[in-house]
C-alpha cells in the first residue's frame, strides 16, 4: 500500500478533531488511540461494527504494526474513560458524547 493512500485515510476524520476529542475527556494523544478511533469511524461511516479482531484486522490492513494485546488494551481504557462504549454484540463504538465533541456540538 502506498504512504500517499496511507495517509489519506488516516488523515480521513482529521487527527485535529479526534485529538480535540481525547483532550477533553481527559486523556493524552497517542498514535494507536488516533488510529484505533479513525477505524471505529470509518466503520461506522460504513454501517459496520467492529470488536477487537476488526479493529485489529483493520489497522494491520492499513500497515498500522500493533499487537492484538495493545488494540484490546487501548479499547479498554477508551471505554473505561467514556470515549466509546461497549456494546452487546462485543462491538465498540464511538460514545454519543464524543460524537458531539468531535462534530462541534
């Protein structure tokens, strides 16, 4: 895959906007929270929901190297700290609150 397809699609939700969302609920930006958000979108631009594997499957197609322990990890404590949600089907999913935080509601 190229850099320039790469960064298109990382850069698809703006990292401005999904760093503005970790800021205000507290939390440091890190690159795999940018990315693991980016692909929860993405997602769910698409209608699909993703758990672990998906997120996991969809950063290892986009070149992103990460553990299956570190995107499990990082999911955690996304949900711990209110960011996304857990929801029945073992999906995650953005938290209507950071929704509107990103969207400038």
């Amino acid at each position: 895959m190229s850099t320039v397809v790469f960064e298109q699609r990382t850069d698809r939700h703006g990292n401005e906007r999904i760093r503005f969302v970790l800021k205000s609920f507290g939390l440091r930006t890190s690159l795999i929270r940018l990315k693991v958000i980016d692909a929860l979108l993405i997602a769910a631009e698409s209608d699909r929901s993703l758990g672990v594997r998906g997120v996991h499957t969809q950063l290892l197609d986009l070149d992103v190297p990460m553990s299956f322990l570190s995107v499990r990890e990082v999911l955690k404590r996304l949900c711990s700290e209110g960011v996304i949600i857990l929801n029945p089907d073992k999906s995650y999913s953005l938290h209507p609150q950071a929704l509107a935080v990103l969207h400038g509601e």
